[in-house]
C-alpha cells in the first residue's frame, strides 16, 4: 500500500504492448490511453484476445455451434482461467484452419474442472502438435471434471510430449468422469503416456471412472 502503480506509456495496442517501433517510458502516472480492442467474432483483430462477453451461459451452460466459438471457449479456460466454465456442443465442429486458435482445454497452470457435453457430436480436423506435456482435446483436467458424448475422427491428430490423448491427462484428487467417448484419430507422445482416451494419470491422484469409451 505505500507503493506506487507503474504505468507503461507510448504509443499501445489494445493490450497495452507497445505499437510497432515506438518508444515507451514506464512511470508512476498514466499519461497514455490504451485503445480499445476491435472485437470481430469473439476475437481482438489487433492483439488476438478474446471477448469476454462474446457467449452467455445458458442453464449453466455455454452453447457451442462452430469451430470460432469452441476457439474461444478453449482460449477462456486455458488463457484466462475460467476452468469451472461448462460447455455443449450443438453442432459436429470442424476446426479446419483454427490451429492458431484452438489450444487444449485446460493446461497445468488452468486445469479444466467443469462439465463438458457433446451431446453426441463429432469433432474433426483437429490438429495440435505441441512438445510441452499434457496435450490433447483436454490439455489437464482436475478431480470434479465431466467429459462425455463426443467423438474425435480420424481427421484429428494430437502430439505431445507426456500425456497425450483426447484427454491429455488428469491430476489432483477428485472424480473424474469419462463417459461415452470415441477416439479415431492420431495421438503421439514424444517421451511417453500415450493414451486413446487418458495420456496419464498424473500421480495416480484422481479417481478415473471411464464408462463407454472406445479407440
């Protein structure tokens, strides 16, 4: 409390990173104004962040239709952490040319906690290829996780380095549920815990129940 803020000015972009070449000066008053991001479908077409009213929930859930929503659902969970977030799928999605925005729902700094449905729909032309650990669909989920009613194709290709599948990996103590999964794609790890359906159970910490799944 007897510390001063440090403000950046000069010339920004909307996520207050300095604008091409320009010089900034760092101080204890704000004497630059950060333009507002220029939101088009859910993205900033300035700095790639998300809008963060572009969905609204509804019965507890957000309605995902299209390949840029689930973009953005997955930038939510892993990018700012709203890792309770609970989504269904309305719609078979496919993420043809989404690589640079799709990233696996939940990570080791925001593990996915929530209840994902679906609703029976199929997800194709996925492509994630990463060397860090726990890659997949689902990057990490935590104890308390639901996954259920979905199906990756054979379109879908998914490498990583340790946990890999269509869930990369799972970790903390809790229940995680897996029910009514398919996957038909192509999963490699490049050290190991290469799974179908689970990469790995990190520790052996959460509870796995996996019920109608196939590979």
């Amino acid at each position: 409390s007897n510390h001063g803020t440090v403000y950046r000015n000069g010339a920004l972009r909307c996520d207050g990173t300095p604008l091409g070449d320009g010089e900034v000066t760092y101080s204890n008053s704000q004497t630059s104004t950060i333009p507002d991001h220029q939101y088009v479908d859910g993205f900033c077409t300035v700095c790639g962040g998300i809008q963060p009213d572009y969905l609204q929930e509804a019965d507890g859930f957000y309605q995902i239709s299209n390949a840029q929503q689930l973009s953005w659902f997955s930038q939510a969970v892993s990018v700012f952490g709203n890792t309770n977030w609970n989504a269904r799928l309305t719609a078979n999605i496919d993420l043809s040319g989404f690589e640079d925005k799709f990233t696996p729902i939940g990570n080791s700094t925001h593990p996915y906690v929530g209840t994902f449905d679906g609703q029976f729909h199929t997800i194709s032309n996925l492509f994630v290829e990463q060397e860090n650990d726990f890659v997949g669909f689902f990057g990490l989920l935590n104890g308390g996780a639901t996954i259920m009613n979905l199906v990756l194709d054979e379109t879908c290709y998914v490498k990583g380095n340790i946990g890999v599948g269509l869930v990369g990996a799972s970790k903390v103590a809790g229940t995680v549920l897996l029910k009514n999964l398919g996957m038909e794609g192509y999963v490699e790890a490049i050290t190991k815990n290469a799974g179908g359906i689970l990469g790995a159970n990190t520790g052996s910490a959460s509870s796995i129940v996996m019920e109608n799944c196939y590979v």
